[in-house]
C-alpha cells in the first residue's frame, strides 16, 4: 500500500509492487534508475543542541521513479549492497553531496558541514579512501567540512585491517562519526577503538526514553563517557520538545530530527538555509 509519510513521500512498504522487490528485476531496475539520473539527495539538518543553529546536512539517498514516485533508502540499499552497485552509487552520492554543500558554503558560510553515509562494502572498496580525496579536491571542499557515516558493523572485518583504513581515512583531515550508536552490541567498545569525532545516538534509542526511563540512565552515562574521551555526540530522531530537552540537559552537542526538520531537497534546504542563517 502507499503510504505518506511524514516527510510527504509517497513510499511502498509492505504492499510493494512484487516485481520491485524481486531482486534480480530491482537490481536492473537501479542500474537503469542510475543511467537515468533518478538517485537524488535529500538532506536533514543538524543544529547545534543549546541554539538550535544550524551546524549543517544529512545527505540522504532517494530514489526518484516516474512511476513509483519515492523510494525509500530501506528498500533498495540491501540489493545495492548486495550486488556490488553500493559501490558505484556511493560514489556519486559522495561528489553529489560535496558539491552540494561547496555551494552552500559559498552562499551562507564555510562552517557548513555534510554528512554521507557510508556502506560497508563501500569501505572494503580498496578505491574508497581516493575517492573521498578526489571528490573533496573535484569541488574544492575543505576535507574539514565532510563527515563520513560509519557503522559498527565495520567490525566484522579484519580488525587490523579496518583500523589501518579508518587512519588512512582521518589523515585526509575528514571527519568521522559513528552511526546508529546503541542499536549493536559492541557499542563501547568501538568508542575506544575507532577513531571517531562523534557518535550519532540511534533514533530507537531517543525514542525509547519515554517508555523505558532506564534507558535514559544509560544515555546520560554514554554521554558522559562520550564527552570524557572528548567525542561529540548527535540525537538522531528527536521529534518532540520533551526529547529535545532531555537531550539539552544532558549536554549533548547536536541534534537531527523532525523536531527541527526532515529530510528536505536541495532546493527546499537552501531555502531553509536562507530563513536559518540570518
Ligand atoms: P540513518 O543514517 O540512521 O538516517 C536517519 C534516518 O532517520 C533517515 O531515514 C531519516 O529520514 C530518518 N529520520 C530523520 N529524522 C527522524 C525523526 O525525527 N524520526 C524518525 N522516526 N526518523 C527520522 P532514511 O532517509 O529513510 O534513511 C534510512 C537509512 O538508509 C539511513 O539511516 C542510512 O543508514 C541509509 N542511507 C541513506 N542514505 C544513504 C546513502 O547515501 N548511502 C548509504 N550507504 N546508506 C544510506
Ligand atoms: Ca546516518
Ligand atoms: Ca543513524
Ligand atoms: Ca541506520
């Protein structure tokens, strides 16, 4: 069935077509939806947490069909993962977003920042580490002003191996956050081993404060043990006031969520640049 949610997609879960999620027919589908410029980035805004100032951009990963209308990252990454495209679309979303935010940067101000996702096998990719240098040297985007998303499922590789990556990926002067922090297992543990600017709290865990209030005990001491190893910590998926001030009063640095914004396009995000950085 379609659904719109409240970023006002039109997206298909459940009630899918069943061709779109027969794989095979998804994978030709995205390698035509690729050639044809169907990819397009959508971006959230992160804000500082005491001022609510917009520090800069989630880019997010859309899928535009004609028909379809907006497909959602949930649906089509795993097969993108899967057959090795992760590879290729990774690549684009990463020139993509760093062009994007230059431009923002020229209008409204260098301190802009972008975040890009960053799949695994994007990161086993031995290509990976220079194509993050050419995207930054092809717009000219301060190495400074990227932030690459990681997730701890980076883990599951050769640890040496990935540690050795991660430096190589820091010494490009990047910057580098820890994704979907609290939904693993291993959690702390990556905090003292990789590293990281920052970790983003993972939106399950924000919205589980209110219904179990010994997870709040748990976020104010990762926070705390956050701030002790001098990362900096993001709120992903604050909606409402409450959460918001709960995560203000525990000193958290950053926040995304529908509380301030969703997900915008590029045009609709400029805009919102404009009203947000007078
Ligand atoms: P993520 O990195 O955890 O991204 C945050 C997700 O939370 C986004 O879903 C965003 O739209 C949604 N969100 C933002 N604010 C709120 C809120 O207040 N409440 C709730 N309930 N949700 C909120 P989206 O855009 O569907 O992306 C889903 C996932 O797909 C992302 O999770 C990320 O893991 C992956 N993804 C997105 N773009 C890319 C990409 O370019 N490359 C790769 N490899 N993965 C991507
Ligand atoms: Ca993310
Ligand atoms: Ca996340
Ligand atoms: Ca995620």
């Amino acid at each position: 069935a379609k659904h719109n949610d409240k970023n006002g997609f039109r997206f298909y879960q459940e009630g899918m077509r069943s061709e779109l999620l027969d794989s095979k027919f998804l994978e030709q589908r995205m390698r035509q939806a690729f050639e044809k410029n169907q990819f397009v980035l959508y971006y959230q805004p992160q804000a500082e947490m005491a001022t609510k100032k917009v520090i800069g951009f989630e880019a997010l990963l859309r899928w535009h069909d004609p028909e379809e209308g907006f497909i959602l990252p949930s649906s089509f990454i795993p097969t993108a993962e899967r057959t090795g495209l992760i590879i290729r679309l990774g690549k684009w979303v990463l020139n993509e977003a760093c062009r994007q935010c230059k431009d923002w940067q020229t209008f409204y101000g260098s301190n802009i920042r972008i975040s890009v996702n960053v799949s695994v096998i994007q990161f086993l990719d031995p290509a990976f580490v220079s194509q993050v240098r050419e995207a930054l040297e092809k717009c000219g985007l301060a190495p400074s002003s990227l932030e690459l998303e990681i997730t701890e499922s980076i883990s599951m590789l050769h640890e040496e191996s990935c540690l050795r990556k991660l430096d190589e990926i820091k010494s490009l002067g990047v910057r580098l956050s820890l994704d979907d922090f609290g939904t693993g297992f291993s959690s702390l543990g990556c905090l003292v081993k990789y590293a990281v600017d920052a970790i983003k709290i993972d939106k399950s865990f924000t919205q589980s404060i209110q219904s179990n209030y010994k997870n709040a005990f748990i976020l104010e001491s990762v926070l705390s043990l956050a701030h002790l190893l001098d990362l900096e910590v993001i709120a992903e998926g604050v909606e409402t006031e409450m959460q918001y001030s709960f995560y203000l009063g525990l000193s958290c640095d950053f926040f995304q969520g529908y509380y301030q914004a969703p997900p915008l396009s590029a045009a609709e995000s400029s805009e919102w640049l404009r009203k947000n950085m007078a």
